[in-house]
C-alpha cells in the first residue's frame, strides 16, 4: 500500500503500486506469463465486499476493465473459513505495462449494525440449534432476543449474565493467571439472572438496563466505551445450550486461546461494545407497537428463513421496535448469505398481498376450498 486517503462521506481511497514478481525468462512458461496477463486478485477482508467497495481505478481510469468481490471457503485445521477477494479482469495487459501501475479503491465504512447477532449451541459436538440477538430496544435497555432454528427449548430456568470486563470474567473461569486451564463459569445458578422458560417455548426475551452496565458516576448522555461480554445459558433437548458467537472446547475447537489453554468443560459467550450517544439515545420515546395474534403486545416477532422448497431453515428474522421505527435482523444459523440484493416490501393489507400473489377468490359449493 502506497497511499490512505479519508475522503467525504466516510469514504476511504487506498491505492497500491503493481509490482511484477521476476522469473526465469529463458523457461517457456515465465515468458508466457509475463506476456499476457488478464487477472488480477487481491486478497482482502468481509468489510470490503460490494456494494461497500464502490470503485476500482487503475491509474485514474475505470474504463478498460471489470471488477468483482467473492467470498469462498477456505480449509483450515478443523473446519473451514471464509476468504474474500477483489478480481480484476479483462486487463489485456503484460508484466511490463502493468508494473508501475496505481491501483486505487474506494470503500464505505460499512453499516452500523442494529444489533449484534449468533449462535445458540448445544453440546460438545458444536451444534447449532438457535440464535440469540442482542438489539437496542429503547433508550436505556437492550432486549435479546433467543429463538430456536426448530422445536422448543427444554422447560427450567435460561440463565444469563453480563461481564464488565475480560477480568471479572476470567476470574469466573478459575484462571489466575492466562493462558491456563478454564472451567465451565462457576456459580451460575446463583450468581446468574434467571428466566423461567415452560413448554412449547421456540423463543424468549429478556431486557438488560444500559444503566446497570455503566460505571460509577456515568450517565447516558456521556460515558465511555465499554467492551462487555455475555454469557447466556439454557437447554435444548437433553443438551446443554450456551450463547456461543465464541465456542470454547478442547483441542482445535478452543475459541478463546489467549486465555484458556486447556477446557475441563465446554462452554461459550460472546462479546459486544457499548457506546452511549445522547443524540441517539434521545431520540423521540414512542414506539410502534407489536402484537402477537391474539393481540397481546410482545417485545418482538420471530420466524424462519427458508431455502428452497424443501422448507430448509437456514436463518431468522426478527422484528422489532427500534425508536419510532420498526428494525429487521436477519440472521443465518451457520455460513453466510449469498453475495447479491436482498429484497424486501412491506404490505399495507393482506388484500394488497394476495394482488401481488394473484390469489383469487374462488366460492361456490359449502365443500368447495375457498383461498382468501
């Protein structure tokens, strides 16, 4: 990288300068290389993707070429990861006119998130069976909302509890000084908040007061940025459940190795910031509104993202009321969504829904179905 430029409207241009690696010119396929080159890749990271990287110019031009983002899947000892990368292609060019040539990109600064989202795992084998959200839903209180990708939760008590700081975690952990040997957090039981969750639960809330996360002496209006982490405990089936966005096993599957170098019993959490913003946080206190279908007033609403017609659940989405407005959280249970425009329309009626299905109104005989 030769050059970093902040630019308006939160829009940074870096640029590079091409140099070409020196081969062998008296083999064939060096002289073959050199010769013609019509690709370009450069690895770089998830921020950098369409349609938060908005241009591509090599020495000042867009013209003369094309350009992409992709994500792929990497092996890796004990699973995969996911590799991101910028092609450049229809170069028609060669070693000797593309050296020396500037490659810049401009990127947006992505989306600040409404919320901060991942996976409820269960048991030792790592699987997934929900997701838990953690959203801003009023102006001193978060809600977190815990949905099952199928069934129900196991009947007892969700246990939940925030940390102030790595330390005060840590000490939970029983490691004095890291990396050492954690245990599963001790005293939960006790030392947790507790909800009571009974049969046929798929998913629960709860609320945190921003308040209570603050230090002494600060305030809403000012305080400084807080690096927290949560633990979220329940049960799915005979399995133990832990909120799991950092999944802490023995071996390969240790997820949190700056600190523990050996797990007695798995466990996992997860880790947020929070900064306070009065301009935010003062924003107008009425709320939309949601009911559930009995018209009783719920904090959100939940439901399944479905693949194909094969009724595959492969994510969540929740609704929630978010200021004045009304916030959507989508969310996969494992993987990423596809590289392309989602899109979404909100119907006024179910009358103008079925225009746009082109349901129509069949009547007739007391047996005959009638699709309304």
């Amino acid at each position: 990288m030769v050059e970093e430029t902040k630019l308006p409207d939160q829009v940074t241009r870096t640029c590079f300068v091409v140099r070409a690696r020196e081969c062998d010119m008296e083999r064939a396929c060096c002289r073959h290389l050199t010769a013609s080159i019509e690709k370009l890749y450069m690895e770089t990271v998830a921020d950098c993707k369409k349609p938060n990287l908005a241009r591509v110019t090599i020495d000042g031009s867009m013209d003369g070429f094309g350009w992409e983002t992709r994500e792929h899947q990497v092996p890796r000892k004990g699973g995969v990861e996911m590799s991101y990368d910028v092609r450049l292609y229809g170069l028609q060019s060669n070693a000797s006119a593309l050296t020396g040539s500037r490659i810049c990109f401009w990127a947006k600064a992505p989306p600040m998130p409404s919320g901060i989202s991942g996976p409820m795992i269960a048991g030792a084998d790592g699987k997934v069976v929900g997701t838990a959200m953690l959203v801003q839903s009023g102006p001193d209180q978060l809600t977190v909302v815990v949905t099952t990708t199928t069934g129900f939760w196991s009947t007892g008590d969700a246990l939940w509890k925030v940390y102030p700081s790595r330390e005060a975690f840590n000490a939970d952990l029983g490691v004095q000084k890291p990396p050492g040997q954690c245990s599963r957090p001790q005293g939960m039981g006790g030392m947790y908040n507790h909800i009571t969750i009974g049969s046929g639960v798929n998913s629960f809330t709860f609320t945190i007061s921003i308040q209570s996360l603050l230090p002494a002496g600060s305030s809403l209006s000012s305080c400084p940025g807080l690096e927290l982490i949560i633990v979220m405990h329940t049960g799915f089936g005979s399995d133990t459940v832990f909120f799991s966005p950092r999944y802490v096993s023995s071996g390969s599957r240790n997820g949190y190795p700056e600190v523990c170098n050996s797990v007695k019993s798995w466990f996992g959490f997860g880790e947020f910031s929070l900064h306070c913003c009065a301009t935010y946080l003062d924003v107008c206190s009425g709320s939309p509104a949601l009911t559930d279908l009995d018209g009783l007033p719920v904090p959100s609403v939940s439901g399944p993202m479905i693949a194909s017609l094969g009724s595959r659940v492969v994510g969540m989405a929740t609704v929630f009321p978010s200021g004045p407005n009304l916030t959507v959280v989508v969310t996969t249970t494992s993987g990423y969504w596809s590289d392309r425009d989602a899109v979404w329309k909100v119907y006024p009626s179910r009358a103008a829904f079925h225009k746009d299905v082109a349901v129509q109104v069949r009547t007739g005989a007391a047996d005959c179905p009638v699709f309304i």
